[in-house]
C-alpha cells in the first residue's frame, strides 16, 4: 500500500504543513466543568493553580474559554463584545495575565448566527471576528456548528463545509493563524447512516489542526453515566484513525478528572486511552481543587510523552472480545505501544490474547530480546511470548515496547472490522472469510503488508483474495492483483484487480459507493493510506 498524500497542498492544511500544531493540544477548557458558569476569576485562578501544581511544567499550556464569554450584542462597528461583568478587565487583559505565566489563550465562536448558548455567531462576520481574536492575543479559535441549516443551493453538509472552509481561508492569509478546532463533524455523528459523518471528516483535515467529531462528554451536572460517556466517545475515536496525522488530530472531547461519577481507575483509563491515541488532553475540571492523586496520573510524563509523540499515530485495536480491548501503534523511536483496557464488570487475570506477531512484532527474529515498560509505575521487564495482565473493571494497563536496533520489523497487524456493525473480518475453514462479531481470536487478526496484501495469523500464507464478487483466502502470490488492497481515506478497502470494494453483508466485492456503512473498515495502525 504505497503511500500517497491524502489531500492537495493548502495554504493553511495542517497535515501538509504541520507545524502550527505538530502535537495535539494540552490545557483547560471551562466547559464539562462550568458550562456557562464562568468569568474572569475562574480562569486567572487556573492558570496560577496549573502553575503551582506542576500541570503547566507537564505540558498543558492552553487556556481556552468556550461558550457564554460574550455580551448578548455587537458593538456598532459589528466587533464582539465581551461580557464585562464576567469580564471586567477584558479578554486582551486575561490573555496577557495568562501569557505572562506560560499560556495560551483560546476561544469559542460558533459558526452559525448564534452560539449554542444563543450568544452572536460568526455567521458573516468571519473576518471581523478573527481580526479581533487576534487583536486580544488569541491564538486558537474552537469553532462550534449550531444554528447551521441547509440552504436552496446547499446541503446541510455542504453548508458546513462552506462556512468552516471560508474560516480556513480567512485564517490561511493571517500573518499567524489561528490553531483552529472544528466542531462539525460532531453534529453528524449517531445516525444510522454514518455516510454524511464521514463526508465532513474527510474535508477537516484540510481545514483545521483538530475536530471535535462526536457528542459533548458528560457535563458535570449532567444525568447518566460519566464512564458510559467516556466509553462512548472512545469508541468513536476507534473508528477514525485513518484520519490523524502530525499536524490533525481527532477530539474524542475533554478529560474530566474530578467528575463525581468515575472511579479512580476510570480516571486513569479515560487519561490513558487519550494519551494513547495520541488525542487533545483538554482538563475540564475545577483545577484549584483537584487531589494529588489526580495531578500525579494527569502528569505523567511518560504517557504525556506517548500522546505527545512525532509520529502522531493513533492507537488501534490489535483484539478486541466482550471483554478486553487490546490496541497497539508505533512510537517515533522505534518502540511499540500496548494499551490494554478491561471494558467489562469484573476484575480479569489473563494472558493478553495475541502474540508478539499478533502485536505486529517479527517475534522469528534471532536473538531480539524485548523489553516493556509499565507507563503506570516505571518498572521495566523483559518479555517473551504473551503479556500477563491483571485489570480491575474499567481499569487499563500501558506498556512501551522497547525493539533493539535490529529487532524493529513492524507489519500493521490487528483486527479489521465495519465501522458500522462493529464486526471483525474472520477467516473461517478451508478458504472461506466472514464477518463476525470480534472474540480475540487469531482468526480475527490481520497483518497488512506493504504490498498490499492482507492475511490472517491463523492461516499462514493465505491472502484475503477477490475473484469477480467473491471473497476468499487464497494462497499468497506475489504480485497478485486480486490480492492487492488499497485503504482509502474514506475507509474503503479497494481491490486492485476487480477495482471493486470490499462490503459487509453476504462478504462481496461491490461498487465503491459514497462511504456507505457496509463499506467503511477500521484497519490497524500504521497501513498507508490513500
């Protein structure tokens, strides 16, 4: 799968032209926490607690204030106004008070003509508004998507793209742009048909450096299960990899340590899993009072380390069964991340579920000798074989890989399954394939080699094979065509020979159709993509 860039050069696309944001964000945002409870003195307190407590020496350097800020009216020249009773020294001032002690300060606009919280839109008066921002010192704009309707001449999808691409525009011939955090895909997301979802994740990338693709986070005040909205989120994250590069990173939303509803190892995970797929890590809690256990895991510089990797490659899942999630990706030294979370209700004890081939690592090479790290306590071991795992519910395990110079040979391995339905391709017996529900299982697992050739562990030097609109395993031939996939950005998996694309369902090759459900496929880090 050779690869070639996703999308054409643009002045201010983030995957082309990284470095306004080559790691993703670190910081505070007032939202999940306060909503629209805030004001001045909640965000100069912050910055002096994230200062004192040492979040700020860890990385997280952004102080972003979203909805509410704003007065309820422009000022005559059409300019926003801040709220001067929640404000009353003003945003520039706040943003030098913050700037002088080591941040940077965001804001919140909405591309319709008002925000969710019913305050003025940018809706027309996009430059306008970015003059200003960058007037008070602003330097990232997180730009919602309510009151956006679809027009004569535009789909709703069509109309979003067009608002959030003149923002790209306009923030494109700025001397310094604006970090820009994209909301849109978020009001796409849960439908039955997730093809308009991932029509707009296909244009984000270009536009911006983050997307915020799926629903709010549990709010604090807010009913239901905090854990269940962490898992939600997560799992859409799950379904997006192909989509990050250094310089775009997908938002699964913010981290809410001092949420009353999670548990302590729930709050580790929920920091964990984001630092593993390399996410924004955006607190959204009341800082001054978060415990020195929660500081300690929020600073741990060796998953902060993991999230603020070069490479920038979201963790995938290598496994997955009714109970453990397994999910791996490459680090830019050459070391191999393993993230192990227990989704289930009871405590386990077990092996992990895949080998070290099954982890993506050339276990035949003579004379390698791996070690693992332990992202949680520092302790060090070396490893052969399987890793033993001990989980309380809800808890998640990480581990860094270290491959001696020599030992480095990483093929893209895990499972392949259909964004939608959440099934695993399987290989069944003799030459037969399916779709499945996912049960850890070697026949579940898939290395994707360079050439574009697709095979399963259990079935050693079989290839995943078209043949008209039949689907098969066959035995490896190099330079088969019918053997050859390519892996869109769309999420298709392309059959060279049959120009067909792989579909869910009776397991056929049909026409590649607009990323409809049966035809969108999570592959495992690391696969190109075209």
């Amino acid at each position: 799968m050779a690869a070639i860039s996703m999308f054409p050069l643009q002045a201010h696309s983030s995957i082309e032209l990284p470095s306004l944001l080559p790691t993703p964000p670190m910081g505070f945002n007032n939202w999940s926490r306060f909503m629209c409870d805030l004001n001045e003195t909640l965000f100069t307190e912050t910055a002096d607690a994230m200062v004192s407590n040492g979040l700020l020496s860890a990385g997280y350097n952004r102080i972003n204030i979203d909805d509410c800020w704003m007065a309820y009216s422009r000022s005559p020249d059409g300019s926003l106004q801040w709220n001067t009773t929640k404000f009353p020294h003003g945003i520039p001032w706040l943003a030098e008070y913050v700037k002088t002690r080591g941040f940077h300060l965001g804001i919140y606009e909405d591309s319709g003509n008002m925000t969710c919280g019913g305050y003025p839109g940018s809706y027309e008066h996009e430059e306008t508004d970015a003059q200003t921002f960058a007037s008070w010192g602003i330097d990232y704009l997180k730009l919602d998507g309510c009151n956006v309707y679809a027009t004569d001449d535009r789909t709703l999808e069509e109309e979003y793209k067009h608002r959030y691409g003149h923002w790209h525009s306009i923030l494109a011939n700025m001397t310094h742009p604006l970090i820009f955090s994209e909301s849109a895909p978020a009001y796409f997301a849960g439908t039955p048909n997730n093809t308009n979802w991932y029509t707009v994740m296909d244009w984000v990338p270009i536009y911006g450096e983050l997307a915020r693709h799926s629903t709010d986070i549990l709010v604090y005040s807010g009913a239901g299960s905090a854990w269940d909205s962490i898992m939600v989120n997560y799992n859409y994250n799950t379904l997006l990899a192909r989509y990050q590069q250094p310089g775009y990173f997908n938002d699964p939303d913010f981290l809410i340590p001092d949420h009353p509803g999670l548990t302590g190892d729930e709050k580790r995970s929920h920091f964990a899993l984001w630092a593993s797929f390399s996410a924004p890590l955006i607190i959204s809690a009341y800082i001054p009072a978060l415990s020195t256990e929660e500081i300690v895991y929020l600073s741990n510089r060796a998953l902060i380390a993991v999230d603020q990797d070069a490479l920038a490659q979201q963790a995938t899942l290598a496994s997955r069964d009714e109970t453990l999630d397994v999910l791996t990706r490459s680090l830019a030294n050459g070391d191999r991340l393993l993230t192990v979370l227990n989704r289930g209700n009871t405590s386990v004890k077990a092996e992990i579920p895949v080998s070290w081939l099954g982890l993506g690592i050339d276990e035949n090479t003579d004379g390698c000798v791996y070690s693992a790290q332990d992202l949680w306590d520092g302790s060090f071991r070396e490893i052969s074989g399987r890793v033993e795992v001990e989980l309380d519910t809800h808890a998640t395990a990480v581990f860094r890989i270290s491959l001696p110079e020599g030992c480095r040979t990483v093929v893209p391995t895990g499972i392949v399954f259909n964004t939608a339905s959440g099934n695993c391709l399987t290989a069944g017996e003799n030459s037969t394939v399916a779709f499945e529900t996912c049960q850890g299982q070697g026949s579940q697992i898939w290395q994707v080699e360079a050439s574009g050739t697709i095979s399963p562990l259990s079935r050693a030097g079989m290839c995943l094979t078209a043949g008209g609109e039949s689907v098969s395993l066959q035995g490896c031939a190099s330079g088969s065509k019918d053997q050859g996939w390519t892996y869109a950005v769309s999420g298709n998996l392309k059959n060279e020979a049959t120009g067909g694309c792989l579909t869910e369902g009776v397991l056929q090759m049909k026409t590649c159709l607009d990323e409809r459900n049966e035809q969108v496929f999570g592959l495992p880090s690391g696969v190109d993509v075209s």
